[in-house]
C-alpha cells in the first residue's frame, strides 16, 4: 500500500493515519467462502417487502400438515390439529376462511394416550391423510391421540359439513404417532396408504382399503419391510401404485445401519391369494433408488417424491430429494434427482435377488423363469408355485439409477412441488420449488443441458422450523406452504424487484419477462408476446436488450442511467454503497476509468470507503459482471466543497441526483450526522495494538532480568540484605554449587549462628 505523501495539516495526517488503521482491521473480513452447488442469485429474508407473502393464521390452532387442493383450484383444504379448513383462495393475499369443522379425539382416548405415553403433546388427532374421495365427499384419517380414526367428509358448495358420528378405525391408513412419516393415494376410489401398524411403530405396512376390491396388506412375517421403514411418496400409473420410502437395507453388510432409498410396487388389480397369501399383496416388489454423483458419497436417504403432471412431456419423470446419512465437512447435502417411469418399468421387468440360507447374503436369481412371471399384473389369482417364489424374490437386482439435476451443500430439503413453465422461446422450462428443514424456499430451474441454477431463496419463517407440505396452485399462480402456525400463500414470482431489462434477463426466470413499452420485466402472460425480452438459455442481455430502451453495450464503462451527486467533507471518510443485486455476479469499482487510489480507498462488504484528498473527486462507478455481461450498478458524482470539479461531457444529458452517504469523522471539519461509525475499529485496532507493544516490553524487559538473576546464582549464596534476619534454616546453603567458594567469615558465622540456635 503507498504511503501517503508529506507536508499536510495535521488534521489530514490524523485522518490517514486513522484510516490506514481502519484498512488493517477490515482487510481480513472481506473474505468470503461459500459451500458447493449453485448459490440462490437473490434472498429475501423473512419480512422482505420486496418479496409480499401472505400468511394465514387462527387462534387456537396449530400443526398445519396437510394440504389438499380443489378440482377447481379455488379452495384449499388445510388437515391441521383436531380441525380441518377449508380455505378460499381465489384472490390474490391472504386466503379466507370458508369454513371450519373440528374433529378432536375424544376425552377416552386422550386419558388412554396420557396413561401410555409420557409425551402429552401428542395425544390429539393430528390429520394425516386427506384426500378427494368424489365430488361431495372428502376422506379424512388422524392419529385420533394414538387410535388411528377415518371419517368422510360432506362437501356443500366447496364448504365442509360438521362431520357425523360414523368414524371408522384407522389402522393401517393413519399413523399412530405424528411423528412417523406416511403417505396415501386415492385411485379409483381405493385408498393406498403406506405407514406404521401399530402403537411402538415397529411394524410398516402397505396397505388398500375402500373400494369394491379385497383389503389387502404387507406380510409382516416375510419381511418384505424393514422394520424401520418410513415412506414419503405414492403415486399411482397406469396399472400399479409405486410406494416410495427409505428403510435399512439387508442386503448390505456393513459395520453400521446402511439407509437405502425405494421404491416399491403393488398391481391396481391384485385381489390376493387363494391359499397361499391370502389378503396379502402377490404383486409386492421393491428396487432400490440411487441418487449419487460420480466420486461422491450416495445420497441415500429419500425426503420426498412428486410425479410430473401429466400434460407435461411424453415420457413422465418422477422427480426426488434427497439427503445423505453421512455428514461431509460437518455439513448436510440434498440433492434433487429425476426417475424416468420408463427406467422403473425395466428394473421391475429384470431379475430377482434371493436369499442364500446358507450364506446369509443376497445374490442374483438365476434359475429359470417362471411362467406368468412374478409379480406381473396378470389377470386372476397366480398359482401356488408363483406365490411360493413371491414370498422370497421380492427384491430386484437392478438398482433405478437417477439422474442429478441439483446437488447442493449446506442444506437439507424436505418438500418439492414441480411445474413447466412455457418460455418466448417456446420451450417448457421444468420449475422446482424446494422446501427446506430450516423454513426456507428455494426456486430451482433446470437448463437445458440438464443442470438446476437458483433464482431466488425466500426465507419463509422467522424461525427456522421445516417446511412441513408444498401445495402448488397454477391457476392462482401461487404456491401454498404448511407450517407450525398457518399457511403461507407464495406468488410464483415478483418479476417487479428487476427494475431493469439487463436485471430481468440475468435473473433467468421463465415467469417473467421484460416489457420494453412499458419499460417494467412483468409476469409472462402469454408466450407469443413477440416485443418482450426474455433469454432462458444463455441469459444475455447484451442480446435480449440490445434494441430495448435500457439497451446496454459490453463496455464495463457504459453509460450511466442517473448519477448521485455526492458531496465531500474534509477530515472524513465517504462510503459509497453498492446494492449487490446478485449474487453470482462479481462486483468492482472504478474511478473516471481507471484504478482506484490505492492509499486513499477501500473496499469493504461491497462499500467504497473514500477519504477526500486532492485528485479523490470525479466519476465512481461500481460494476457487475455476470455471466459475461457487465454493467454499472450504480454510479457517484463525488465533488469537493473546497474545490467543484468540471463535468465530463461525455455525461452530459444524464439525469442527476443529489444524496447523502455514510460519513465518518476523522478529524475537525464541519459536522456531519454519522450514520455508521468505524470508531469501535478503531479503538479494537488500538487496544490490540496496545497489548502487543506491553507484551512486546515485558519480554524485552523479562530476558535482562534472568540474566542478572542467573549471574546471581553462579556467584554463590548471597547474603541477606541490611535489617533483616539470617534464616533459621541453613537447607539454602547446605548443597552448595561446586563454583561456590565458602569462605572463612562464612564458617564463623555458621558456628556462632548454631551456637545461639542450641
């Protein structure tokens, strides 16, 4: 760093000095590090008004877990803790309370529950399962304080009617323990649930009930399940319901409990068998899920599974996240992987694993086929020798590879909805909405050489808590999330925080688009809008707004669209903010197009720090480039009170703008109303500075000192100073040093010493 030059005031050397000190504290906090995976381009933190989200909320209630969606998307239905809502949400805000019907567990069952379980908190009927059973009837289950119980539910107008009396047993479609995790589908009016049977939740089960078919269920004595199975998915396809779930897995031997992922499957037209298996699922396979990167460690712990919708592209995805049960650097992974149907059907077409009795271990099955083959959805019952082979072949041996589409660090997440989003381009863009463990949300879209990039992350709670269920609304436009306390209404996007075409383009998200009549990036209505500017792909606005009003060139220095006039004080130092408006661009400054003064200037959090001095004044632009594209933020007209300096033509035109920056006093000078004080820097750096120079003494002071002392010793005993007494012990001078001479004064005083002692 260049010393500044001689022959000023005093007051200018105090100011440098200070503000040389101020450079040697803030240079090691500028470092920045981030974790691996693509960083969110913009967050919003928990009450951004940039960011509006609406949040529904009602006295006495809590738990809002389940989340169920209308036919004509007009009315969401809210499970929540011994209540079920319903909930209008045709405007735009927070949504209305239609109407609310409560369902709590009974006094009985409460006393029971209490007497079992130490936890009271939980003895309530908290909704785990809520689907659409037809158009007046909706389908509830609760835990019903550990007595799992089911009930219908009258529709009337989109409003629930107060529930009857007739509430069946829900065992085997409601978890015990609201804890455990469980998942249920509706398909053609039979309910598959997949969750814990009975009160210790040591017993999984995959279970159908309702509808004209037989009921059937998991054989808990042939370990088709471990028992610590917890399933999150089940989706149903043309002719089976695919389970999706995490569980330890047996056909691994390790030193410690391996989590594996997946999937299960069970035919639509299973009916049992007639001896063998009987009320038990014949069609029962399961395969394993993999989601990994090359070289890294597997992500082998499902969170969440959701099938794209069914306009979408011709070959349905099952798209997945997932976490790992090994923690890298001290942090969690998630990553997000797509499933193609196509790949799950081939597996459950392949071989069989089997058990070898007498190894213990799982190996391929390569006998002979069986004809019809098992677990095939054949029609009618199968033969004994299927259902004999079905018992101990329900595993495959091809593993469902996926293929990873986002993998991030430093993050868990929880919940997904997906969604395509037409572009100007005329391609569908896949969409990801992302919840995770701490409460926040991130909008992920995949490009189109298959990698997901963040455009935004909206810290949905103020506490961290997980984001509990993802509904999204198309028609609304809007995604709806469950937690503790309500349900928060989220608009798909604000395309209005990006006040500029080159903003809009960069942020690269397939709901907006830049309007250049208007001259606003607004939500994309329609994709056959020709004018507006949009670049999904390569995110250029040096292309997409080339020819719009807020064109830009590739020029660093580009023309400014207003410069702030700023005033300098002397003996102070001037902070210059720069709004970061992405993170993934790279930001730095520059003076009337050239470098910065290096002992007059520094950088911290993004802020120029200025301290006025002669030549300091002139044109201070801080610039961003991103994704090879580079553009000026903002830009400070700095001018001297002292001396005004002549504007550069090539500004001419430019609207200006007259603002007050951050100010710090260094010295004398005119006062100034300090809106950030580095004094406390200072007086850390000075207190360091200071104990540093004392330890720097004591040292300096303690080596002359020793060597006196030392010196001392090797000349021998000394005598004890004038006015104070001999010792009465002679053990100092019994072991004398081989150089002390003892001489013959010594000897008296010792005898006459021992003469007055006896």
């Amino acid at each position: 760093m260049a010393l500044p030059a001689l022959g000023l005031d005093p007051w200018s050397l105090l100011g440098l000095f200070f503000f040389q000190l101020l450079l040697l504290l803030l240079s090691p906090l500028t470092a920045e590090s981030g974790g691996q995976g693509p960083m969110p381009r913009v967050k919003y933190y928990a009450g951004d008004g940039r960011r509006a989200l609406s949040f529904f909320h009602k006295k006495g209630l809590q738990d809002f877990d389940t989340l169920l969606l209308s036919g004509d998307e007009n009315t969401l239905y809210v499970g929540a803790r011994e209540a079920i809502l319903a909930l209008n949400i045709e405007d735009p805000g927070v949504p209305k309370l239609r109407n609310m019907i409560p369902w709590p567990a009974s006094d009985k069952k409460k006393s029971e529950c209490a007497f079992k379980k130490s936890n009271e908190t939980q003895c309530f009927n908290f909704i785990r399962v809520l689907v659409s059973f037809n158009a007046t009837h909706l389908y509830a289950c609760g835990t019903f304080a550990f007595s799992p119980a089911c009930t219908f539910i009258g529709l009337q107008d989109s409003n629930l009617i107060p529930i009857s009396d007739k509430v069946m047993e829900g065992k085997g479609q409601s978890p015990f323990d609201p804890a455990h995790k469980n998942t249920a589908v509706l398909v053609d009016g039979m309910l598959y649930s997949g969750t814990m049977n009975n009160f210790l939740g040591s017993e999984p089960i995959l279970m159908r009930t309702l509808g004209s078919q037989p009921v059937l269920k998991t054989d808990t004595f042939l370990r088709w399940l471990h028992p610590d199975a917890s399933f999150v998915a089940a989706i149903p396809s043309t002719e089976v319901v695919y389970f999706f779930f995490e569980e330890t897995a047996s056909e691994f031997e390790f030193f410690e409990k391996l989590h594996t992922s997946r999937v299960a499957r069970v035919c639509k037209n299973d009916v049992g068998g007639e001896k063998l298996l009987q009320k038990k699922w014949t069609t029962f396979l399961k395969a394993q899920l993999l989601c990994t990167q090359p070289g890294q460690l597997p992500f082998n712990v499902i969170r969440h599974a959701v099938l794209l919708p069914a306009d979408s592209p011709s070959v349905p995805h099952i798209y997945a996240v997932f976490t790992s049960q090994w923690q890298v650097g001290g942090t969690r992974s998630s990553a997000v992987c797509a499933f193609s149907l196509v790949d799950i059907e081939n597996v459950f077409k392949g071989k069989y694993k089997e058990l070898n009795k007498e190894t213990s271990r799982w190996t391929t099955y390569s006998d002979s086929e069986i004809t019809p083959r098992p677990g095939s959805c054949s029609v009618g019952p199968s033969s004994d020798k299927v259902l004999t082979f079905m018992k101990d072949h329900f595993l495959m041996d091809k593993q469902v590879v996926g293929t990873p589409l986002l993998v991030k660090s430093g993050v868990e997440y929880t919940q997904l909805a997906v969604e395509t989003a037409p572009g100007l381009d005329g391609h569908d863009h896949l969409v990801m909405y992302l919840g995770t463990s701490t409460g926040s949300l991130h909008k992920a879209v995949v490009s189109g050489d298959g990698d997901a990039y963040l455009v935004e992350e909206i810290q949905l709670f103020p506490d961290p808590e997980p984001v509990r269920n993802l509904q999204l609304a198309p028609t609304q436009g809007a995604l709806f999330a469950g937690s503790s306390g309500g349900v928060w209404r989220v608009p798909r996007a604000n395309c209005s925080v990006y006040e500029s075409c080159v903003d809009c383009v960069l942020a690269r998200d397939p709901h907006c688009a830049w309007d250049p009549e208007s001259q606003i990036c607004r939500l994309l209505s329609a994709p056959n809008l020709n004018s507006w500017k949009q670049d999904m792909e390569r995110g250029n606005p040096g292309w997409a707004c080339a020819n719009g009003p807020m064109g830009r060139s590739h020029r660093p220095q580009s023309r400014p669209q207003i410069i702030k006039e700023v005033l300098a004080v002397p003996n102070s130092i001037l902070e210059l903010p720069c709004p970061h408006l992405s993170a993934l661009a790279s930001y730095h400054w520059s003076h009337s197009q050239a470098a910065l003064p290096e002992a007059s200037s520094a950088v911290y959090n993004g802020s120029l720090l200025l301290l006025p001095r002669d030549g300091v004044g002139g044109l201070y632009q801080c610039v961003a480039t991103e994704n090879g594209f580079s553009y000026p933020v903002v830009s400070y007209w700095v001018d001297s009170e002292e001396q005004a300096l002549a504007l550069d033509p090539e500004l001419a035109g430019i609207p200006r703008e007259r603002v007050e920056v951050p100010l710090t006093r260094v010295g004398g000078g005119a006062a100034v109303a300090v809106q950030r004080s580095y004094w406390p820097h200072f007086l850390v750096v000075t207190v360091l500075l200071a104990l540093v120079l004392s330890g720097a003494l004591i040292v300096l002071l303690a080596s002359p000192l020793g060597a006196l002392r030392a010196r001392g010793k090797v000349q021998g005993c000394g005598s004890p100073p004038p006015g104070e007494k001999a010792p009465l012990s002679r053990e100092q001078c019994l072991q004398p040093h081989k150089d002390c001479r003892t001489s013959v004064s010594d000897t008296d005083a010792d005898s006459r010493l021992g003469t007055e002692v006896a």
